[in-house]
C-alpha cells in the first residue's frame, strides 16, 4: 500500500504544476489584451462652414460646331481662311463670283424706276377718268412686285460673302477654291471658341445634392499651365445619366484667357470645393459600419482612448463623407478605419502619429 502511495504521488503533482501554468497563462493572455492599444485611423466630426474639396477630370470642348454655307449658289472666288486659324466675329471668310448677282440688282433697279414714272402718269390720267381703275390697281401691284424683286436681288448679292458668326476656330475646309457650290453645302467647319468650355463626368449622388450654396468654387487647372487656376462657371448638365458608370455630364465655361490657346480635346483638372450648410454635422463614410440587424453605428473615442459603439442616423452623402442626422456632436473623434475588429471598451491609438 505504501509502494502504490508513492507512485501515485508524483503524478499528482504535476499535474498541479501544469493547472498552474494553464492558469498564469490565460492570466498574461488577459492582461495582454487589456493592455493592447488597436491601431486606427482618426476623424473629427465636422460642421459648420467647413468645406471638402473634390477632383474631376474635364475635357475642352466647343460651345458649338457648325458647317457654314453660302444661302445661294454660285461659284468660289475667294477662301479666306487657314485650318487651325481662330477668326474673329465678322470676320469674311469666303466670297462667291457676284458679276451675275450685280447684274440682278442693277436690272431689278432699271425695272423699279421705270414702274414708278409709270405708276405717276397712271396716277395723273386716273384723277382726270382717262384709264380705269383696274389698269391703276395693275400698275401699283406691278411696282410693289419689282420692288420685292430689288430686295431679293440686294439680299442674294448680300449672300455672296460669308462672315464668321462668332469667335471660330477653323478645323476643317470642305471645298476647294473656284469650285461651283450649291446653297447649303458646307464650306467650313468651325468650331464656337468665344468662351472655354469644359465637360466633367459627375456621380449621381453629387448632381443630386449640390447647388449654389454647397458649391463654394470650381477652378480648372491645365497641366502645360503650371500654378495657374481658372474659375468656372455652371452652363449646363445633361439630364440623362451614362448607362454604365451612371454620371452625368456637367458642362463649365470660363473666358478665354490671352495669349493661350486652350483648344477642344485638350484635358484640364476641375477642383470642386463643397460648403457644408450650418448645423450639418459630416464623417468619413468610411467610419461608418453595421451592426447585425443592419442598422448604422460608428466608434466614438473617449478620453481614455477607448472606443465606445454609437449608433447613428444617416443623411446625404457625395461618396466621401456622409450627413450625420443623430447621435454625434462637432468635434467628436472618431475611428475613420481600422475600426472592424474592435469591441465595446477598446483601447486605440491613431496609427498616423
């Protein structure tokens, strides 16, 4: 009885000794994760009047492109214009051969004066009962038709010179000199450079929410223009959206600066700065997360930098922050990322200092 004691005996103590270890071991394990500080990435709550400042990129455009045409026909004496060239507004552009039309004019004038000495005499012989009153009446309409004819005459001649209806940038001649041209064909190209055009492709979510208030500025910067910006100003947006990215295009103009030719397709940044209305109270929408049920909560940091679950109710959004309706106050911080592994009472330290 005394041998089987002893063999026993030793058994029993270790293990006693290994219970003990097991227990100084979830003693450290504990004590390690109290100590342990969650590295995380840290906003503030912001409100009123701060700003966010957003990038797009933008392409040039023209304000408008026209083929221009002579409205009669005839044939080409004179292009007076360079592919590439900007013309002024009224620039002559192109002349017809207008012999045949002057000719028009002077017969129309010859007919016009020879119906009105007419129409005086038939004036003078009515008064005094010598010819009829229907012969009179065929006179004056006679004298109204050929002066019709003049008009028409003087307009055609009109005609012959074309002018540039706007600022133009010529991009392309459709004819060449001396050729017979019909009414309406195209004989340029030109492309409207009176102002600077600029076209970027916004999110829903941004058209949807901004207007004058929000928008603060909007400038366009070009790279072979170093530390130049240029402000913008809305034209117009359309109103369909793009079927796959689902953006709208915004169109902007600026006036065309001197002595730089910012022409169409060429590129430019367009920065948006956004005002926050007062009592707006905006986050990161990346500090945003979801509890099991789905609803919205983010991780305040106390004091002791501990984190504390808050639910929140949600407002507008542009992609980059989101309106915060309850359930924070100004100047709040909070964990912006990092914060998915966290737990009520953690301890975090902001891995960017």
């Amino acid at each position: 009885m005394k041998l089987s004691g002893n063999v026993h005996f030793p058994l029993a103590l270790l293990l006693a000794a290994a219970a003990a270890l097991v227990g100084c071991s979830d003693s450290g394990d504990d004590a390690q994760q109290a100590e342990r500080l969650w590295p995380v990435k840290v906003a503030t709550v912001s409100s009123d009047r701060e700003s966010s400042r957003r990038q797009f990129a933008g392409r040039v455009k023209a304000v408008q492109t026209v083929d221009l045409s002579f409205q009669v026909g005839g044939k080409l004496d004179q292009l007076q214009f360079r592919e590439g060239e900007i013309i002024p507004k009224g620039k002559l552009i192109a002349t017809l051969d207008d012999r045949d039309f002057l000719r028009r004019v002077k017969e129309a004038r010859v007919n016009l004066g020879l119906l009105e000495k007419t129409l005086a005499r038939q004036r003078s012989l009515a008064d005094r009962n010598v010819i009829s009153q229907q012969q009179l009446d065929e006179t004056e309409t006679n004298y109204d038709l050929a002066k019709v004819t003049l008009e028409k005459a003087q307009q055609d001649l009109a005609y012959t010179k074309l002018q540039a209806p706007f600022d133009a940038l010529v991009t392309r001649k459709l004819v060449e000199n001396y050729t017979n041209v019909q009414p309406g064909q195209g004989i340029v190209r030109l492309q409207n450079v009176s102002e600077v055009r600029i076209q970027v492709s916004v999110p829903e979510k941004l058209l949807a929410t901004a207007n004058r208030e929000r928008v603060g500025a909007i400038t366009a910067a070009f790279e072979f223009l170093p530390g130049r910006e240029f402000p913008l100003e809305y034209r117009e947006h359309q109103a369909e959206a793009d079927s796959v990215t689902q953006t709208y295009i915004v169109e902007l103009g600026m006036p065309r600066p001197e002595n730089v030719q910012i022409l169409p397709g060429m590129t430019a940044r367009v920065n948006l700065t956004l005002n926050q209305a007062r009592g707006e109270l905006w986050v990161p929408l990346s500090a945003v997360q979801n509890s099991a049920d789905g609803s919205p909560f983010i991780w305040l940091i106390r004091d002791d930098q501990s984190v504390s679950k808050t639910p929140v109710e949600l407002g507008r959004t542009n992609g980059d922050v989101v309106e915060i309706t309850a359930g924070v106050e100004p100047s709040m911080k909070l964990v912006a990322a990092g914060g998915q592994h966290l737990y009520e009472g953690a301890k975090v330290r902001n891995y960017a200092q």
